[in-house]
C-alpha cells in the first residue's frame, strides 16, 4: 500500500512538472505575437475590446487559447493566431502573462 502511495505521488508530481509552461518562452513568443495588441506584459491592450492577458488564471489563459484554435471561441484574429500554437507555446504564454502584475485582482 505504501509502494503504491509513493508511485502515485511521483505521477502526480510528473504530471504537475510537464504540464507548466517557461515563462521565459513565453515572453519572447508574446513579443512576437501578442504584444502588438494586448502590450508586451498583456496589460495595455491597443483597443478597448482587446483583453487584459497579465495577471489571468495561467489554466484560463491555456483553455482560452485551445478553445480559440479549435473554433469554440469566435475570433477571427485569435483564431488565426492560436492556430499556429503548439500545446506548448499555449502553456509558455499562459506562463508569462499569469506571472504578470495586473490590477485586474489580487495575485495569486
């Protein structure tokens, strides 16, 4: 029994570990394509319907990107750019704009 809470653990762990994304990746991916519309932190959008990114939820910001790449969410400009996304790049952006400070609420 105690063998098998240990194996557990270390999944969990694993899981924990590969689903987190690099910040670092993201923020140069965002300077490449997110910046230019929700500002270089994602908290100066260009126009007033265009989101704050910083300080969202990093699962949020990862699901908001899939449902836009599969057609769940309606954005042509978002649509066109969460396609060329890898799940990875997904998680690298979530990463960078959750890690930055927002006055949307109090961080996490």
């Amino acid at each position: 029994m105690k063998r098998l809470l240990v194996v557990a653990a270390v999944l969990l762990l694993a899981g924990n570990v590969q689903a987190g994304g690099n910040a670092a990746s993201g923020k140069t991916k965002a300077a490449q394509v997110c910046a230019a519309c929700h500002g270089p932190e994602g908290n100066k959008p260009v126009a007033p319907e265009n989101p704050i990114l910083a300080g969202q939820h990093q699962d949020y910001l990862v699901k908001a990107l899939k449902d836009y790449k599969a057609g769940r969410r309606n954005n042509a400009i978002m649509k066109g750019f969460a396609a060329t996304l890898s799940h990875q790049d997904m998680e690298d952006l979530a990463a960078w704009f959750s890690s930055q400070q927002s006055n949307l609420h109090f961080q996490r």
